[in-house]
C-alpha cells in the first residue's frame, strides 16, 4: 500500500471523458409532492431545486443530503402518461431509475463512450435540470443502469 497524498486525487476516468463525480441518483415516483413529504419527514432531506421540463415530461425535485455539499437525490415524476418516467413505473414500479454522473463536456463525453461501442439516448444533449446539458447511456450498455451524463449550466 501506498501514502494517501496530501494534493488532491487525480481523475481517473478515461481522457476525454472526464467524470467528475457522482451528480445524482434518481428515482422514479409516482406523486412528486408525497415522495417530497416522505423524504424530508423521514429522512430529513431537504428540496434544493424544483422545475418541471416539458421537454421530458417530467416533474422532479433535487434533495439535499447532509450538509448539501455532495451528490443530490433527484426525484423524478411524470408531467404526462407518455413520459419516460411514467413508462418506467408502469414497467418496473417506483424506484431507482438512473445514476448520474458530472462530466465536464457532455459531447466529448459521449463521443468518448460511443468510441467504446456504447449506444447513447440522444445524438446530441438535451436539456436537464436546471438547464444543464444531458445524454444517457443505454442501460443494456451499462449492466442493465441508466446512465446519465450531466454537464452543469
């Protein structure tokens, strides 16, 4: 074993792709403002941003955990019955739906995952939460997980 360096780690990730870190976990619910009553009355966490995006026909909420300085908790629920998010609870039931990363550049990103044969959602970003830029990997691409790539506005 080796010294933890006092600098900071390097980012391990393959070049071009650039993860920053974890952004988020979310989960698909099917009524935004009673998962929000359940997870600040039982957990104590806290809503930190709110929107709905027509684009994606969703409604979500990003959750606080702790002391807010580390990844968020994202609860995602459908704005319309043709929605990805409704398509998945009628599927599979409220739950974990995807796990998000912070990339630096979301089309490079991409790029770099489909240079390892991996299918993306969209070819080009989309809007995200708080209009950050966002793709997805294929879960049949990533262990059956659904992978998104976050570039912060």
């Amino acid at each position: 074993m080796t010294e933890a360096s006092s600098s900071a780690p390097e980012n391990v990730t393959f070049p071009r792709l650039d993860l920053l870190r974890i952004d988020h976990v979310g989960i698909a619910v099917p009524d935004l403002d009673a998962a929000k009553t359940f997870y600040a009355e039982t957990f104590g966490l806290r809503v930190v941003h709110e929107e709905t995006n027509e684009e994606q026909g969703v409604r979500e909420a990003m959750l606080a955990v702790g002391d807010g300085a580390g990844p968020r908790l994202q609860l995602l629920a459908p704005a319309r019955p043709d929605s990805a998010i409704a398509k998945f609870l009628d599927r599979s039931g409220p739950g974990l739906q995807q796990l998000a990363y912070t990339v630096a550049d979301v089309e490079a990103a991409s790029a770099a995952l489909r240079a390892r044969g991996l299918r993306l959602l969209y070819d080009t970003p989309r809007r995200g939460t708080a209009g950050s830029r966002i793709n997805f990997v294929h879960p049949k691409d990533a262990g059956g997980v659904l992978v998104e790539l976050v570039e912060p506005a």
